[in-house]
C-alpha cells in the first residue's frame, strides 16, 4: 500500500490516535514550557533532594541521566535518520539491527536500573518521599512505563519476531514533526509499539508540569562558574576588576 493510499484508508480512531493525540501533546508541550517559564521560573528546577540522602542517589542518578542520554542519541538515529540513508552508507538492515539491539538493550538497561533504583529512594527515604508530589509520581509512572514497553520492544519484540520499525514507527514519527502524518503505518504496527508512542506522547504532555523541565536548563553553567559566591556591601573594595562571574550584584 502506498503512503498515500495509506493515508486515506484510515479510520478515525487511526486519525485521533496517530495524528490528532500527538499533536494535541505536542501543543501543550510547547505552550507549556512557555507558560511554566513566564510563570513559574522560579520553581523551574530538579528540586533536588540530594541533602536527604546521598548514597542511592550517587548510584541511581548517573545510571539512568548516562542511559537516558544513549537512549536518546539511539532515538534520534532511529527515528530521525531514513533507512534508505544508512543502506546507502553500507549499513545493511541485519548489520543496523544488531547494533541496535545490542546497545539499545545496554542503554535500555542502565536506564531502567537507574530509575529502579530512583523510585526505591523515594519511596523508602522518609524525607524524600515528604517532598514528592502527585505529579512526581504521575510522571514517574508514565516515565516507567515508556521505558519497560521501549525495553520489551527492543529485547522481546526481537527475540519473538523482528519488526522493522524504520519503515514503520520512524516514517510515521518523522511525518508528524514534518507536518505530514501517516496514521496507517502506526495502525499496522505491532500493538508494544503503539502503546510505547502514545506512553511517550503522554510523556511530552505531561514534561512542562513535572520536574522534567530541568532538561532544559541543563547546569552547563557549572563548569566555569565560581565555586562559592560572595557578596560585599561597599563598592569601594578592592581595586581589581572582578572576573567574569565574580561581578559585584547589581554592577
Ligand atoms: C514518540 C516518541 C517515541 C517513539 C516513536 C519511540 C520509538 C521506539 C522504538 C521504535 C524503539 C525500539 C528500538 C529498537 O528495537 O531498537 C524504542 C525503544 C526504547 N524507547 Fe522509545 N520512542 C519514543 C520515545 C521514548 C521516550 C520519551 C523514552 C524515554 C523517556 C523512550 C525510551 C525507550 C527505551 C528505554 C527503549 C529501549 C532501549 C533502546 O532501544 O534505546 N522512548 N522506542
């Protein structure tokens, strides 16, 4: 079936699941981000917890932020990049596949691990589990959710029948952010990764309201910043231009 053909052949649950849900969340992703700003900056953070307890954050935090970070970078190959590029460059699909599977398994891994262990902190830690709010633990169970069905997806998907999902799941992802959906092709996928697109999709919706928004403020900020700031009241102290970031307040 071709794309168009496709496209006119959907039904309109296709219609409301593949093409009108994620552009509702897409919208309120956007429009929330840009309303948290204006009127939340000052709650735009981590609210970290890191003074409660250190010891299974040291652990957690790092497996899931490194995992993430290669799920992420595995997302944009294989969603971003057509099939048809990596066959031209000498990749074959089996060749793609394979490596694929084997780092995405890794990454999936370290990630659910590192949530796991995240989870279990907060639950447990009394004053960690204080400071978590209805929306934390909304979006900690969507967040888990995403990743198990991406996890089953990749490991199980695999081991029982292989779908190639970058001629399905990735042409219509691409085509929503191209503003030229293809509700079809997500209608024939395999039912782990639909539910794994809306999950996520639910995921974009839910970012701007939850402490998600610190991805976008990531403290690059902390590799030159001065390791303590002090404060003095007269202006008239010292006569050594200050160095950046080391300027008096309000010069
Ligand atoms: C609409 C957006 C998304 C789509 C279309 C999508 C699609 C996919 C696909 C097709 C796979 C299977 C990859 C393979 O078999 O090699 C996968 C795996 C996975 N996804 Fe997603 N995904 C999306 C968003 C997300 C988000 C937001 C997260 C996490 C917050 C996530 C976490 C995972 C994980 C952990 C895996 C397994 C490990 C891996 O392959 O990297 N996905 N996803």
């Amino acid at each position: 079936m071709s794309t168009a053909e496709a496209t006119t052949n959907s039904g309109s649950v296709d219609l409301l699941l593949w093409v009108i849900f994620p552009y509702v969340c897409l919208a309120v992703f956007a429009v929330g981000h840009f309303w948290r700003y204006r009127y939340d900056k000052f709650g735009w953070t981590t609210r970290s917890s890191q003074l409660y307890e250190n010891r299974l954050l040291r652990l957690g935090s790092p497996l899931f932020h490194f995992g993430i970070l290669f799920v992420f970078a595995g997302h944009v190959m294989g969603l971003g990049v057509p099939e048809s590029w990596t066959k031209k460059a000498g990749v074959s699909e089996s060749m793609y596949h394979a490596t694929a599977v084997g780092s995405g398994s890794v990454a999936g891994l370290c990630t659910l691990v590192g949530l796991a262990i995240l989870i279990y902190r907060r639950r447990t830690v009394g004053p960690v589990f204080s400071a978590t709010t209805k929306m934390d633990k909304t979006m900690y169970l969507v967040l888990a959710t995403v990743i198990v069905l991406g996890m089953a997806n990749t490991v199980v998907a695999n081991l029982v029948g292989h779908y190639d999902y970058r001629l399905g799941v990735s042409v219509w992802f691409r085509g929503i952010l191209l503003l030229n959906p293809h509700p079809a092709l997500m209608a024939e996928a395999p039912f782990g990764f639909q539910v794994h697109g809306l999950a996520a999709f639910l995921l974009f919706a839910l970012w701007p309201f939850t402490r998600l928004v610190h991805v976008f403020s990531a403290p690059l900020g902390y590799l030159t910043r001065p390791y303590i700031v002090y404060r003095s009241r007269g202006d008239s102290l010292g006569s050594r231009k200050p160095k950046r970031g080391w300027e008096r307040v309000g010069s």
